[in-house]
C-alpha cells in the first residue's frame, strides 16, 4: 500500500508544525500547496524536506479563496496510481494509524473518512500530549478510545439525507487514485461544500468510516464553523505571550 497525500497549508505553517510528524508516520508521498507569499510555509517545508508548491490558483477566476483549486494542483504532483489521501493542515493523526490502515483491507472504490476530536487552543493541546505519553487512544491491541484528560469533544459528521447519509469531511478523505476523481471546481467557491462535493462523486455505500482512527482536529481558539472558509481568520497556534501585570499607580 502506497499513500500519496496532499495537505492545504495557506497561512497554517503555526498548525502543520504541530501536526507534520504525525502525517510523515503515515504516508509515502506528501506534497503542501500554499500561496506565493506564505513564507512561512514554504520555510517549514523546506526545513523538514516536504515538497511545498505555491500556486495562485486559489483566486483564479475572481475566487477569493478556492480550495478544490489547490487540492487538484496538488493531486497533479502525484503518480495517482495508488492510494490518495486529502489531509486538513491541522489535523494529527494518531500514531497506529499506517497500521490500521493498512489490515482494513480497502476497496478501491470506496472514498474513508475518519472521526476526530476537537482541540481548542495551545494550552489544551500541550496538555493532550502530555497524557498521551502515559495513556494511549489504541489500547490492549483492541481499545480504541478518546483520551480522558483533557477530554476533547468529538466533531461533528455529515449524514446528509436528501444524499443517502454519511459524507466523509475533507480533514481526512481516501480514495483510490485509479477511480480517476479529482475535487469538484465551483465558480467563486471557497473552502466549503469542497470536500462534501468531492465525497458525493461515490455511493452511499461507497463512502465508509474507518472506526479505527480517531483524528484529532486543532483550533487556536473557539471559532463559528466556517470561520476560515474564506481564508485563514483565526488568532496564531502557539503559547501565547503573557502579559504583565497591571502596574498600580504611584501614591504621594
């Protein structure tokens, strides 16, 4: 099995920091499209040896911010032969995952999805791995579980009923390369419907969720949906400065 994966990363170099060791335990062949002036990106990826590909292809046409573009331009870096996988910058996988992955004996036709929990802000996060250094998601080579501190909530699925139900999200879709499909572009998009118009191209029953693999979703602070459809909105991922404290005014 040969997994050939394609990750957005337009202002997210702060995310993908956190998440890229995860990624490279996973896949064979990783490419990071960005836009020209995202140096940071382009830095990250060159320092850890990723092939990075900045493109304009984002606003082509008048779009502000349109994703399908990029993932395509990604996906035309890649051999297509084998084992495609569309991964949010943001998003960790947990270690185990090449190993479930590859004893889930999947069907070509099929496009996977995963679950994921939800990580708002550094704290939360750094807290996280600290405990998953004691107490793991994939335990007594059966368990597979949401760590217990901090407790992350689990994100929402789509089960669209005018669709038949399940719609893996674009955070994490899989797909075999010989069906030929590639991200659906529409005129103005942006970052939303991108990946459920991509998962619609299969059956109900060919779109299918892979228990195994709880993903892990991160967010630098509490957000509406939506918020970086447009293009990345959201505070910096890290440790944030601390200020000083307030100083009282003098007395006489």
């Amino acid at each position: 099995m040969r997994i050939e994966a394609v990750t957005v990363c337009a202002n997210y170099a702060d995310f993908l920091a956190e998440t890229i060791d995860s990624v490279l335990a996973v896949v064979d062949d990783w490419v990071v499209v960005t836009t020209p002036g995202d140096e940071a990106t382009k830095r990250l990826c060159k320092r850890r040896g990723l092939r990075c590909l900045p493109t304009d292809v984002f606003a082509r046409d008048g779009g502000g911010f349109n994703k399908a573009r990029g993932i395509n331009y990604g996906l035309s870096h890649h051999s297509g032969t084998d084992w495609l996988l569309h991964l949010d910058a943001d998003v960790w996988l947990p270690p185990g995952t090449r190993h479930h992955l590859l004893h889930a004996e999947l069907d070509r036709a099929v496009i996977y999805g995963v679950d994921r929990l939800n990580c708002s802000g550094y704290d939360q996060w750094r807290r996280f791995l600290e405990q998953h250094r004691v107490e793991s998601q994939y335990e007594w080579s059966c368990l597979v579980k949401p760590l217990t501190t901090p407790p992350l909530p689990l994100g929402a699925r789509i089960a669209h009923r005018d669709y038949g139900g399940y719609c893996p999200l674009g955070f994490f879709q899989l797909w075999h390369g010989s069906t030929g499909r590639t991200y659906p572009i529409t005129h103005r998009g942006d970052a939303e419907r991108t990946d459920i118009l991509h998962a619609l191209q299969w059956p109900r029953p060919r779109r299918v969720l892979l228990p195994e693999v709880l993903a892990v979703h991160l967010e630098s602070e509490p957000a509406p949906m939506g918020v970086n459809w447009k293009g990345r909105a959201t505070k910096p991922f890290g440790p944030q400065p601390t200020q000083a404290p307030a100083q009282s005014p003098p007395t006489y």
